[in-house]
C-alpha cells in the first residue's frame, strides 16, 4: 500500500484557498482508489473541515481531465440547487487551479466536508438504501440535460464488462504471480458465465439501452445522508462520471449496498442478496429518475446489477492474478476474498431471477 507523510500531505494543502490553521490531519474513509485525508482547521469563528485526497493517478492516467469533468458537472449541478450540500464543493488551489501538482508528480485536490452528514458503509435500516437510491437516481435525472460531449472518458471501457472479460482471460494466461492454480474454481465460474457479459453492450447496439450521463460507482459509501434526517443529501466520488449505462448505475448500488454482507466478508455463508433491499432500491431510484428510465432500462435493471457483481469479482480476480496493482489491499488474498463474495453474490442472483425480474415488472 502507498504511504504519504505528514509532510508531504500538510504541504499539498497549502498550496490550496483554506481558512485557518491546521489542527489535525489524518487519513479517512475506505476508498480503495484515491488516499483521503480529513484536515481539521481552526480560525476566529471556530472549526472548518475539508476533505483532501491525492488522485490515484495509477487508476486515472490523465488526473486534469477527471478533475475538468468534476469542475463541468459540480457548476452544472450547483445551477440547479440553493443547498451547498446538496453538491460536493470543490476548494480551488491558490494559483486559481482545481487541483495541485506536488514535486513528485502527485495530484491533490480539496473539497469541503459535507457537514452534518453521514456516509455508511452499508444501510442500517431499508430507508438508508431508500435514500441513496433517490440522491442516485435524481443524480442521473439531474444529468440528462448535461452536454455528454463536455465529458472526458476518464477510463476508457471502465464498465465494458466484454473486454473485462478479455483483459481477464489475458491475467489468467500469463498468471505472473503463479497464483491461478489456487483460484481453478473462481475462473471456471467466469468463464461459464462468458455469453452473459455482451447482454448490455448489445443492447445498447440494437437500439434499446441508452448511453446516458452516469455516475459509475454507485457504492452505499458514495453518498452523503443528513446525520438529522437521514435523508439523501450529496453524491460523492465524482472521478468516475462518464457516458454510461442507467442499469449500470443501478446495479453497482445493488452489488454493494443490497449484500447481506460485506464486501470483504470472508464467512460466504453470510453472503446473499437481500431481496426487500433490491425491491427498496428500485422504489427509490426509479422515484429518483423522475420518469426518465424507458420500459427497457427498467426491464435491463436485474441483468444491471448481476452484470456489475461479475464484473467487479472479475475485476477483484483479475487484480488478484496480477499481484494486487489495482485496488487498495489490507492483506494477502484480499482481493481474492472479495472476489469469492461478488460470485456467491451472483449465484444468490441467479437463483433469486425471477423474484428480481417480477420485482422490476411490479414498477415498471
Ligand atoms: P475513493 O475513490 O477512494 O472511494 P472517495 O471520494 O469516495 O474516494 O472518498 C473516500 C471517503 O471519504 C468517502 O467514502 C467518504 O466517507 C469520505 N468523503 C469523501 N468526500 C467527502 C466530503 N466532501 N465530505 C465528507 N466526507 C467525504
Ligand atoms: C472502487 O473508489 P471506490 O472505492 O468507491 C472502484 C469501483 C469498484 C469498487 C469496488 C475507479 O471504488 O469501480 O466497483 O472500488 N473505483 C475505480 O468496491 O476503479
Ligand atoms: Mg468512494
């Protein structure tokens, strides 16, 4: 795992237009992408925080396009709300910029704490998953009159889960660190799902799934609720915004919050979709989306979510066959832990199917 200093992280920050003195600093969250520090600051009127994060420039290669894609969709967003916490607030650097380059080529940026706030790592009751499905989807009502054009595809093929599939397949071939011997049974489960993962993409080919503005990494921890109300606030973790797939969006929320365990459990009998939180989540995003989803997006949204958990198990899988470069690792086989839920998670769905597709006809 990459570490910062103090010193390294307390420079960055100076180098951005914050008010008062630094009283503390440390890391925060549990992204598995950018390393997140919380900075506490004090002035004359009391406490401000910000939340500061260096950009994984290994996951995002070219660091000012996401942050010019963060600058286009915040001022889009901020047109269209009073609330200031309603819209991740960019702080801008002293020399006017969106970010900060450090003298070892590390990319910095700053955001105000959305205060008074909660983000959990998973719902602690159905309205939870209710909310984050309504900031959801209203985050992708509120976009459909963004010009796409203005986008950079940040990652290009970040949700092409056919050449997920390719880039896999290559991971297991050339199996740099020995390690697929052990995993036989996690790739002979990819590989029997293989005529499954073209399913959107031809859809979409044929004229019946839209590319949209989507958000792309709809994770329980990518919203803020009212601490008071608990009630959507904020959509967070905007590196990702990019044209996409709605059913995408909406099946990466299912894949992580609609668990009845963690990512990373590793007991996978305690692994399994919890039913009456799909059902919560499709109630709150298409009441989110206003209307805006056609008949086929909304009949698309069980193959959406089982699309997302494969891909992301397949992503884990592959990580884990080249050596844990990807994704931030607490452990050894973490990746190949959290790959192990993704699949018992997509063996739940596919025994679940018709529940899940009566689920969606109900509200369509
Ligand atoms: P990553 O891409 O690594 O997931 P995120 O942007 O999601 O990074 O940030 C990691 C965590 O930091 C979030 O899950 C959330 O808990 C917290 N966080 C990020 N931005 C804010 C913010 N503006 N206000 C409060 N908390 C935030
Ligand atoms: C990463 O950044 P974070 O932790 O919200 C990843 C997602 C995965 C997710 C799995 C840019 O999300 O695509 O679905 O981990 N983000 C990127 O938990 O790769
Ligand atoms: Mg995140």
């Amino acid at each position: 795992m990459r570490t910062i200093s103090i010193e390294k992280t307390l420079s960055a920050f100076s180098a951005f237009e914050t008010t008062g003195t630094v009283v503390g600093c440390a890391p925060y969250g549990n992204g598995h992408i950018n390393d997140t520090f919380l900075v506490n600051c004090q002035d004359i009127n009391g406490e401000k925080r910000y939340i500061l994060q260096a950009v994984n420039t290994n996951v995002f290669k070219k660091p000012t396009q996401v942050m010019h894609n963060i600058q286009k969709v915040t001022s889009f967003l901020r047109e269209h709300t009073n609330d200031t916490r309603h819209v991740l607030s960019l702080v801008y650097a002293k020399d006017g910029r969106s970010h900060h380059t450090d003298g070892e080529g590390r990319v910095w940026r700053v955001y105000d704490f959305v205060e008074d706030s909660l983000c959990l790592e998973s719902p602690e009751c159905c309205e939870d998953f209710y909310q984050s499905a309504v900031a959801f989807g209203d985050f992708q009502k509120r976009l459909s009159a963004f010009p796409v054009d203005e986008l950079f595809e940040v990652i290009p093929d970040f949700h092409n889960t056919p050449d997920r599939y390719c880039k896999f397949l290559q991971a297991v071939q050339e199996d740099v660190c020995g390690r697929a011997a052990d995993v036989r049974e996690e790739i002979a489960f990819v590989k029997a799902r293989a005529s499954f993962f073209s399913l959107l993409a031809d859809a979409h080919r044929e004229g019946r799934l839209p590319l949209r503005v989507t958000h792309n990494d709809t994770k329980m921890n990518n919203v803020m609720l009212d601490k008071h109300t608990r009630s959507a606030l904020c959509v967070i973790d905007l590196d990702t915004i990019m044209p996409g797939f709605s059913v995408n969006d909406f099946g990466d929320s299912i894949r992580f919050g609609a668990s009845t365990a963690a990512e990373d459990e590793t007991n996978l009998s305690k692994v399994s979709l919890d039913i009456s939180l799909f059902e919560m989540y499709v109630k709150g995003f298409l009441a989110g989306c206003g209307g805006m989803l056609t008949a086929e997006e909304i009949e698309l949204l069980p193959e959406g979510a089982k699309m997302m958990t494969i891909e992301c198990g397949m992503r884990f899988l592959t990580d884990y066959l080249q050596g844990d470069v990807y994704f931030k690792t607490k452990y050894d086989n973490h990746n190949l832990v959290r790959c192990r839920t993704q699949f018992k998670l997509v063996a739940d769905m596919e025994e679940k199917w018709a529940q899940l597709k009566a689920i969606v006809r109900k509200y369509r």
